[in-house]
C-alpha cells in the first residue's frame, strides 16, 4: 500500500499524523520490492514450527 499510494498518500499520512501526535515525524513512501509482509509471515511460522519440534520438553 505505500509503495501504491506513492508521495501523495506519504503527505497525506504526514499531515493527519500531525494533527494527531505532538512528535514531529517523518513519513517516506514504501521502497521494498516483492512480499515483505508475506516474506515476514513465513519467517515467523517457520520460527514457531521448529521451535514447537525441536524444542525439548
């Protein structure tokens, strides 16, 4: 979404962020190519399966 959404949608989250927080904050456009969030999920799942079979009890 905020590779999507580009500078437009960037200034847009800045200034309601503004308006909503007393820090100031910077806010850039997304710049990760492929799946990150999918990429993350199998990485906590694979995480979790080996810990739960290779964890002794």
């Amino acid at each position: 979404m905020g590779r999507a959404g580009g500078q437009p949608l960037a200034e847009r989250v800045a200034g309601r962020l503004a308006g909503m927080s007393p820090l100031a904050t910077e806010v850039l456009c997304g710049t990760v190519e492929g799946s990150p969030v999918l990429g993350g999920g199998l990485v906590t799942a694979l995480d979790a399966a080996r810990r739960e079979l290779f964890t002794p009890r």
